[in-house]
C-alpha cells in the first residue's frame, strides 16, 4: 500500500483515543495509534510490519485473540465486544473489549482488518469491588434480621407487661 493511500486511515486512527490497529490480511500490523503505544508501551518500530502475535516479545500471542483473529473473524467479518483477559510483562494484567471488522480498499486492492481495543480494566474491577459490597451489606441485612428476630422472640416469651421504646439520637 502507498503512504498517500494510507494517509486518511492514519488520521482517523490519531483522532480516537482507544488503541486501534490496521492489519493486513495476513495478521501483520500496517498501523497503529499513538494510544496503542502509550498504554501497551511498544514502540513504533516494534510494531509496524509484524505479525501482531510477536509485538512486544510475543505478549500479543493471546491464545483468544488468536481464537478470534484466525478462525471467528473470516467467517463472520466481524466481531463485538469480545472480552479478553491478559497479563502482559510489561503492564501487567489487563481486561480488554475487542472489536474487529474486515474492511476492503478497492481504490487500493487491499483486505485489512481493524482492531478497535478497550481497556476495562479499571471497570472490571470497580464492578468487583461492588459485588463484595453488595454481598457484604446482605450479610449486614441478614444479620440485622436475624437480631430483631432474636429480640422479638425475648419479648414474646416475656410473661409480664414488657414496653419497647425506640432509642432516639440526640
């Protein structure tokens, strides 16, 4: 492909701030954005012309997204959403959304397919922290339920007049 071919898709590419990459056919790498380069921490020369499962040492060999790049993706044309949880060397662990679409140039010829990658790493875990909460405040509710019953059975068994008055806060 042509630089000047390739040019507009570039510009697109640096205007969205989740990573994307543009591969060819053959799963190797024509572009990718400035924001798959800072949260991935490769390098441009690292990247552009490899097959994308040996960018960054290999930590791109994801055995799902191989899954997904290899087998789901020329059948289908496209996929959404695809969630894909990978420790990396470098950044450590991280919880990705993949889309993908097969796009055809005809003005140049060219099958490519673009990889559109959201970082929900942050998300994933915000929802597990309120998930042990919403399980520790149901313990809570049990257990506050559990007491009242306790007390109302005291009261039921008492045999003389008994009198309740709610504790008021000052």
């Amino acid at each position: 492909m042509r630089k000047n071919d390739f040019l507009g898709i570039v510009d697109i590419l640096e205007t969205v701030r989740e990573p994307l990459l543009v591969l060819d056919a053959n799963l190797n790498i024509l572009s990718a954005n400035r924001s798959f380069y800072n949260i991935f921490k490769v390098e441009q020369g690292e990247t552009i012309g490899r097959l994308i499962f040996d960018v960054g040492n290999k930590q791109w060999d994801i055995p799902a997204l191989r899954t997904l790049l290899e087998d789901i993706l020329p059948t289908r044309k496209r996929f959404d959403n695809y969630e894909v949880e990978h420790d990396f060397p470098t950044i450590g662990h991280k919880t990705m959304l993949l889309n993908a679409r097969q796009i055809y140039r005809k003005d140049v010829g060219t099958q490519m397919i673009l990889l559109a990658i959201e970082d929900i790493t942050e998300r994933k875990e915000i929802e597990k922290g309120l998930e042990k909460a919403r399980k520790e405040l149901e313990v809570t509710k049990i257990s506050e339920d559990e007491a009242r019953e306790y007390a109302e059975s005291i009261i039921n068994t008492v045999r003389e007049p008994l009198t309740h008055l709610p504790q008021f806060e000052n």
